[in-house]
C-alpha cells in the first residue's frame, strides 16, 4: 500500500527496480502457449549454433575492423537521433526501423561474426535506449535477424558477389537486391511464425518500410566500401526519414503528457478509436486495461508532489516497459492510466495485467536520504480488464473496464479483474 512500503536501503541502490523484478523480464517461461515456448527457444538455439559454425568456417578478418566500427558508429549515432521518434512507432516485421539499413549494410559488408556483433549491439542499443521489450522478444528478434543476415550472407557468397567491390556491375547490384529479398523474407518468415499471420491491410505498410529501409543499405554498404565520407551523408539521411514520420504507425497530431511521457486521455481515445476503425469488424480486436493507483492521494499528501509526480513518471515508464510498440497507454485522470493492448483477448490481457501489476508493486522511487541511508516509497495498483470485439464500440469496452476496475477496488485493491462477459442472447 501507499506509504507502508517505505523502507531504508543500504546507501547502494541508485535505481528504482528491484534484482528481482529485472531478473522477472524473462517472461517467456509464462507464455501460455506451449507450442510458442518451444518455437521461440529452437529459433534461439538454432542461431547460436548457425552463428558459431559460421564464424569458424569464415573467421573475422583484422581489415574489417574499419568498416565494422564505422557501421557500428553511424548506426549508434543515427538511433540516438531518431530515437524521438522510435519510441513511439509501431514495430514491423524487423522490429525498430532506424537500425535495418545498417545491419543489412553489415551484411553486405561484412564477415558473419562482425555481422552478427553489428545486430547484438543494436539489440542491446535499443533495449537499453529506445524501448525495453521482455528480454525474450529482444533474444528472438536478435535471433531472427541473424539467421536472416547469415542466409542472405550464404547466399551471397554462394553467389561470387563477396568481398563487395568498389565497382558494381549490373549482375552485381541485382544479386545484391535478391539478397535484400532474401534477408527480409526469412525474417519475416521467422517472426510471423512467431506472432501469426497478420491482416494484409495490417501487414502491408509495414513490409513497404521495411523493404525501403532494407534498400537503404545497399548504398549504405558501396559508400563503406568506396566512399566513407558518404556514410555521415546517407546516416542523416535515414534520420531525416524517421523524423519526417515515414515509420510506420507513427502516430501524428498526438500530444504527450508533460508529466509522464505517455499519451493525454484525448490523444489516447482518438488513437484507440482509430485503430478499432483499422480493423473495420476482422480480425481480434483489442483489450483495454483501467488502470488506479491505490491510496495516491495519501502518498501526495504524506511525500509532497515532487514524490507523486516521480511515481507517476516510474509507473509510466513500467507500462511502456511491459507491452508492445503498437500498444497505446495514455494518462486518464490523476492518478488513472489506460492501455489499449492490440489483437488481445481476455486470457492475455489478463497476463500482461497481472504481470504490470507486479511489476509496479516491486518499483521504488527514491525519497531524500535520511541518516540511516536512502528511502524509497512504492505504489500498487487496481486494474480493470475488458476485451473488445473487433467490430464493437470503445466506449462499451470502457465502461466494462471501468466496472472490472471498481470491482478490483471493492475486493481490497492491488488486484486485476476482468469484466465479466455478457451472457449469450
């Protein structure tokens, strides 16, 4: 409860997440499915295994270490610049567009273990800088990509193209296209047995983006090779695509909570109707969470706004933490936050709520040290669940979420509870 989970620290803890929660990121054990679990860890598995065979049968070579730092330099620098804009675009297939031309620039480029080092560093970028996923979605993606750049890499080996020259002849650039056709569709064979087929109307944008930065990377690679000073010029150039909203989903005429970063109630509802509009009456429709912190007002009157407005801003930053780019959480009220979970029925919605609500109880915010060394001051919360038909209406999930919600109240707080569904006609 509010203000009766204060306790003194140590002097040593300087963040907010408890080791265990950060050790609770690997949440793949708690998939529902079965069949998912076992998919997600062979993929894994199989790209270590590919990836260590690859690199004893091609072992990195010592004059790559220019080309490999200059990809690994501009891709960091142009994720830094667009990283605004990553934080708040819907995921395609290949996950975070920014790094795509890059990473297949490294496979053009480079030699597999380089490659692969190239795509374990921009996983680790932007989980650590852009948006923290679950780790095992973050391991997958990883993985699918480097099978996907060691595929289309054999095939261009296989083929004489490599080592890429300065000079590109005709039959040159039309190997490299194909195995531009090649990375994306084993990546995106990889991640859609994964998640399911999606909607054509879905899929469609997003496979355009990732074709056109895919693309981007073959004169990304030829300027590494013949004309490094181009390099700087075609990095600000992905960034000015990104910022000039060419992401796919990026959501325009948005307007942010100064306080915690997530969406305002207005800007939230117009994103949740438009993508109930999106799915046109097909598909799964979404899921809503309502989301109170318990006794607020209390640790507001006890601690002062300074405090309040930093729990906000932790719970904040665990909803954006726990679901996916093309989730929308916006701040409903005071103390009240909503998440639209897309493509989500009643059986995950409740997962993903109970593991936000834990999650908030075990986050800390630091309040002024004392002399028996800092202190920190927690929260937990209630949550409402409610699951939309893909042809139904916002306001009716609300309000169901909203009565799950009062009903999580009524039954002591700190609990998730789903609406009840309405009884057959």
């Amino acid at each position: 409860m509010v203000g009766d989970s204060v306790a003194a620290g140590g002097g040593r803890r300087p963040g907010r997440l408890l080791p265990a929660v950060v050790l609770g990121r690997w949440a793949l054990w708690r998939l529902p499915r079965r069949g998912q679990v076992l998919y997600l860890v062979t993929v894994d598995v199989l790209a270590v295994a590919a990836v260590a065979l690859a690199a004893v049968r091609f072992p990195p070579l010592p004059g790559l270490l220019g080309p490999f730092a200059l990809l690994l330099g501009g891709m960091l620098v142009s994720a830094e610049l667009a990283r605004p804009v990553e934080r708040h675009r819907e995921d395609t297939l290949l996950g975070p567009g920014v790094d795509t031309p890059w990473v297949f620039a490294g496979v053009l480029v480079l030699r597999p273990g380089f490659a692969v080092a190239l795509i374990a560093l921009s996983a680790l970028h932007q989980w650590f800088r852009v948006r923290r996923r679950p780790v095992y979605r973050q391991v997958f993606g990883a993985a699918a990509t480097a099978l996907a750049g060691l595929v289309a890499g054999a095939f261009l080996t296989a083929t004489g193209v490599r080592p890429l020259g300065e000079v590109l002849d005709s039959r040159t650039v039309l190997l490299l296209a194909v195995a531009g056709v090649v990375f994306l569709a084993v990546n995106a064979a990889l991640v859609t047995a994964a998640d399911g087929p999606r909607r054509p109307r879905e899929a469609a944008p997003g496979h355009a983006f990732d074709a056109a930065m895919t693309a981007f990377g073959l004169p990304l690679a030829w300027a590494v090779v013949a004309a490094p000073l181009l390099v700087p010029v075609l990095a600000g150039a992905t960034v000015v695509l990104h910022r000039g909203g060419l992401g796919r989903g990026r959501r325009d005429h948005v307007t942010l909570d100064p306080g915690t970063g997530v969406l305002t109630a207005a800007s939230w509802r117009g994103a949740a109707e438009a993508q109930l509009d999106r799915l046109g009456g097909h598909g799964a429709g979404p899921a809503v969470l309502l989301l109170d912190l318990d006794h607020f007002r209390r640790l507001n009157d006890r601690y002062g706004p300074r405090v309040g407005d930093a729990v906000l801003r932790a719970v904040a930053d665990t909803l954006r933490d726990e679901v996916r780019a093309a989730d929308l959480v916006g701040r409903s009220g005071g103390e009240e936050f909503a998440v639209l979970l897309a493509g989500t029925g009643r059986f995950d919605a409740m997962a993903i709520a109970e593991r936000i609500r834990l999650r908030i109880a075990s986050t800390l915010v630091a309040l002024k040290a004392s002399g028996d060394g800092p202190q920190f001051v927690g929260v937990t919360a209630s949550i409402g669940v409610a699951a939309c038909p893909a042809d139904g209406e916002l306001a009716d999930v609300l309000l169901a979420a909203e009565a799950a919600l009062l009903r999580a109240k009524a039954a002591g707080r700190n609990r998730a509870l789903c609406a009840e569904p309405e009884p057959e006609p």
